[in-house]
C-alpha cells in the first residue's frame, strides 16, 4: 500500500469516524495543556512555599538581634590550625 491508496483509504471513512476523530484530537489537546498546566501550577505552588520557608528563617534571623559580625557559634566549636607560608617568586632575576 503507497502513500496515495492510504489517503484513498481515508478518504472513503464516513463522517461519523472524521467526527469521532476530530472530538478525540480535541480532547487530547485539551488534556495535554492542561496536564502542562497542573504540572505548572504544581511547581509554582512548591516554589512559591519554599520562597516564604525562606523568607520567614530571614526576618527571624533579622529580628533575633544576632550580631552578623562575629562568627556564627558553630564555628568556634571547630579547630584552627595556623598555617605559615612563603611567597616564591619564579621570575628571573636577570634584566635584559
């Protein structure tokens, strides 16, 4: 079967199955764009909920009154090693 005897073939359906067709395209359509949709809306909803979580830690760390210029207090609970080093300079001494 070619190309020209399917399109014959499609051509001799009657009106009930174009409709049938047409109405079930539609209604794929229709539940494609909508499952983009709730897919959307869903991880605009997360988004959204994780942006206030955040927001809300902020303005309580903002008015909690901690002082932002020491060093958090896990920090310190840590160790501290000094550590000496020495700049090489790998130029060539020589002037041309």
């Amino acid at each position: 079967m070619n190309a020209k005897q399917f399109l014959e073939l499609i051509a001799r359906l009657p009106a009930r199955v174009w409709l049938q067709a047409l109405i079930g395209l539609v209604a794929f359509l229709a539940l494609a764009v909508l499952g983009f949709a709730l897919i959307g809306a869903v991880a605009a909803i997360v988004l959204v909920t994780l942006a206030v979580f955040r927001a809300r830690i902020w303005l309580r760390g903002l008015f909690q009154g901690r002082d932002n210029g020491q060093p958090p207090t896990t920090w310190s609970q840590g160790r501290v090693t000094d550590v000496t080093y020495e700049i090489v300079d790998r130029r060539d001494d020589k002037k041309p």
